[in-house]
C-alpha cells in the first residue's frame, strides 16, 4: 500500500504550483478554470442519465452511456489538475487520464460503425412530415366512416320507407277503390258526394305522397329514356318562375348541344322543382336561382345553386332525410330533397350539396349519360 501511495502521489516531486511561481493569480486562473470546465462536465452526464432514465424508448443507449462516461471522465482530469497544484498526485492524474483515453478510443471507434444508422434514423422536419400525413389520413377515414354512416343510416330509412309506403299504398288502393265504388252509386244530387269526392282527392294525394317514398326508397318504376336536359328545363320554365314568385329571379344556362341523359322525365322535372322551391324558401327578395348544366364527360352535371341563407353542417348532414325539415310546421312534408336524393341515387347517378351558413346552398345532380344497368335492376 505504501508503494501504491509513492506511486499515485509522489513525494518526492514537487506540485504544478512550483511550475507557476506560487503567484496567486496564476493559480487563481488555473483553479477557477478548471473548476468551471469541470463542473460543467460532470452536468452533461448528469442530464443524459435523467434523459435516458425518462425516455427508454430510445435508441443505442449504450453508445450514450459510453460519451456520458467519456465526458464524466474528461471533467475528473480537471478536478485533478486543481489538486496537483498543491499535491504531486501525477500517478492518480495518469491513471484517470488514461481511463478518459480507454473511452475515448472506444468511443472515437464505436462511433463510426453506428454513424450510418443515425443519419438514418428520421430528423425532426421528417417526422413533422410523417405526423402531418398521419392527421391528413385520419381526417380523411374520419370522413369516410362519416359518410359510410351516412350512407348505412339512409340504406336503413330507405327500407323503413319502403315498407312502409307499399303496405300504406295497398290500404290506399283498398280506400280509393271503395271511394270510387260509393261514388258511381251515389246520385249527382246527393249531399254526400262532395264528401266523398272530397276523400278520393285526399287519396290521390296520399297516392303521390307513397310515390314520394317509394322514390327515395328506390323501389318505385321508372320509365328511363334518354333525354335532353336543356328541353326538360326549359319545358318547365314556367313553372320554375311561377313557384320561385315575382321576388327572386330564376336564371337558366344550359347548352342545347349537351348529350343526353338516360332519365325519367317526370322524375327529373319534380327533382328541379323541388331544388327551385327548396332555393326560393331559402332566399330573401332579390335573390338569385341559378340553374346550369355541363357535359364532364361520363355525366352530366346538373346544378341548382341560390344566393340564400345556407345550411350549417349539422343540417347539411341531415337534408335528404325524410320529413327533416327546417321550416316551420305546415310548410313543408321534409320530402323534397330526400325525393331527389333516391331519384338520383336509382338511375345510377350521384347528388352533392355544398352549403354554408350566408353562402347559399348549390345543388349537383349527376346524370349518368348511359343506362348502368336494366331498369327491372334499377327498380328493384
């Protein structure tokens, strides 16, 4: 133990003081120095232990462990050099210095091997990039499992109708037959038959009304013919200016050389009507229906735009439903859009609303240029 002691801190040698002259501000110089550089490594290693502690997820942890040791190391060397100042410790001083070497080297060699992979590992901007696709993707199955909720919600409804319209539509034809039957044997004078007059007007109407519902259940007959749309809409014309009101103008831009669409013609006409009143109520004075149609190819666009209130999204979500309705009680049956939704939906083509609240509300119809399938298969 005595040879190991003259070994680490020989006597026999003077400290670094001498070196210096023993002038204070000298060794003041060297000693605070060191001792700040000294500090200041023995915080490093400090703060990469409690960061790997925090974060195990982290890759090559032994090579950060290593430089933590490294750097432990080179701040000891420091310390030391404060001590043989005053004491010859050169033995300890050597064997610290060569344990910092041992880490260094290994490190230095280490380092190399690993550096391919660190340059590989993603930077900061690379991951932003990532984390912004991975949001813009969630967004995106946000909104299709939104629409494929929608779409299965509609499905349920449109079978609900369905049913119900064609057991409600063979109570009628049971009425309207009995109705009718009564009228025939009832003389022209009596009192009785303006009731019952009155009750096969009644059914007529609740007859369109199950027509309404088969239509959006998609399970009503349509005759498909290949049509104009520009002699469909100005056909109607009229009617569109007469049930928009003198208040609003009603605007048609509709090329007469556009293809034409395999559609119901009746079925079309009711869909256009029911988009203008839907716009009218919707519109102050003055304002504008606007109703167009362009060729893109596969289809035909038809679009019914107006300068009204507009819907927010929550009544956007729910505007072809059956009998939603956002106007006041007796102003409306909430079939209109719904009606026009399942026309399109059963020739085979496509309707699109885009509304915002004090934008107006536009409309797209896309009408399939060609039949998709039979009409028996349509019906269905």
């Amino acid at each position: 133990m005595n040879e190991l002691r003259r070994w680490l801190i020989e006597t026999g040698m003077p400290p670094h003081g001498y070196c210096l002259l023993w002038q204070p501000d000298l060794l003041a110089l060297h000693v605070i120095s060191d001792l700040v550089i000294g500090l200041a490594y023995f915080s490093i290693p400090v703060a990469l232990a409690v960061y790997l502690v925090r974060r195990k997820d982290m890759q090559f942890t032994w090579m950060i462990w290593l430089f933590a040791a490294f750097i432990l190391a080179c701040g000891t060397t420091h310390f030391l050099s404060i001590l043989v100042l005053w004491v010859p410790a050169y033995g300890l001083e050597g064997v610290v210095k060569a344990f910092t070497a041992i880490v260094s080297i290994g490190t230095a060699i280490l380092i190399w091997p690993l550096l391919p992979k660190l340059l590989a590992l993603p930077s900061p901007a690379q991951l932003q990039r990532l984390n912004d696709q991975l949001l813009k993707e969630a967004e995106e199955r946000a909104a299709v499992e939104s629409q494929l909720r929608q779409a299965q919600k509609m499905e349920a409804l449109g079978q609900l109708t369905g049913g119900i319209a064609h057991d409600f539509n063979n109570l009628l034809m049971i009425v309207s037959g009995n109705v009718e039957r009564a009228l025939r044997n009832a003389p022209q004078t009596a009192p009785e038959r303006r009731n019952l007059e009155n009750a096969l007007t009644a059914t007529t109407r609740a007859g369109e009304l199950t027509g309404q519902l088969l239509t959006f259940a998609r399970k009503g007959t349509l005759m498909l013919v290949a049509q104009n749309v520009q002699s469909i809409v100005r056909g109607i014309h009229d009617l569109l200016v007469r049930a928009a009101g003198e208040r609003i103008a009603v605007d048609v831009a509709i090329a007469h050389d556009l293809p034409p669409v395999v559609v119901d013609r009746n079925q079309l006409e009711n869909a256009v009507l029911n988009l203008v009143i839907n716009a009218r109520d919707a519109t102050p004075d003055d304002g504008v229906i606007r109703i167009e149609a362009e060729d893109t190819g596969r289809e035909i666009r038809l679009t019914v735009s107006d300068t009204g209130s507009g819907m927010d999204a929550q009544t956007l979500q729910r505007a072809t439903e059956p009998f939603f309705t956002t106007k006041p009680v007796g102003s409306g049956s909430g079939l209109g859009l719904s009606q026009v939704y399942g026309f399109v939906e059963q020739i085979g083509g496509r309707m699109e609303i885009v509304s915002e609240p004090g934008t107006g509300t536009v409309v797209t119809l896309y009408l399939p240029k060609e039949a998709v399938r039979d009409v028996a298969d349509i019906a269905g």
